[in-house]
C-alpha cells in the first residue's frame, strides 16, 4: 500500500469518497479545491469522480478514458449504487483511486 493509498484510506474514515481521494493530494498537486460530490455524475463513485477530476486539474484529460475503464475493470462498475451492492467498501475505492493516480502523475508529485 503507497502512502497516498493508505491517506486516502484514513480519510475515508470520517469523510466521503470524493473528498478522501481529492484530499489525498492537496498537499502535493495544486488543485482546485472544488471537490465532486459523490454521485453527482451519472451517479458514480465519489472516488471515481474526485480521480478524473485531479486528472483534468493536472492536464491529464487524456487519460481519464483509460482510468475509468481501468476502475471498471478492477470493480464491474462505475455507479455507487452498483458497487455498494457487492458488499465492498468505499476504502478499497478510494484506496485504488489514490493508488492509481499516484502512479498515473508520479512525475508531477512533489513529496
């Protein structure tokens, strides 16, 4: 488990998915600040969500077709409602956003 994985993880313990997986990054990517809220897009996944979204504020819109696939992938679906059906936590969702984005922008991280 990376440390963005685990961070995201932690947060995940007191906030939603969105804000685990966006926050998980605050301190290393300049962001925003403007957090999804879950479900707020076609119903997806906060997780999903907050990681296409850190894709777009880093100028890396061309990979958020690959990384959806790629969370589709790994889990079946990209809807809350879906993956709340199959007895998974949101942990290992925000755990896999972080971790992938950590990998996808390990260039741009500043530790």
């Amino acid at each position: 488990m990376n440390k963005y994985e685990e961070l995201a993880r932690k947060l995940k313990e007191s906030n939603n998915c969105s804000y685990s997986v966006y926050n998980a990054f605050k301190d290393v990517l300049t962001l925003s600040g403007n957090i999804p809220a879950p479900r707020s897009i076609d119903g997806k996944c906060g997780a999903l969500l907050a990681a296409l979204q850190i894709l777009d504020e880093t100028g890396n819109s061309d990979k958020k077709e690959q990384f959806e696939k790629d969370f589709i992938n790994e889990f079946q679906y990209s809807k809350c409602v879906d993956l709340m059906s199959h007895e998974r936590m949101c942990f290992g969702y925000s755990g896999w956003c972080a971790k992938r984005i950590s990998e996808l922008l390990k260039n741009e991280i500043s530790n």
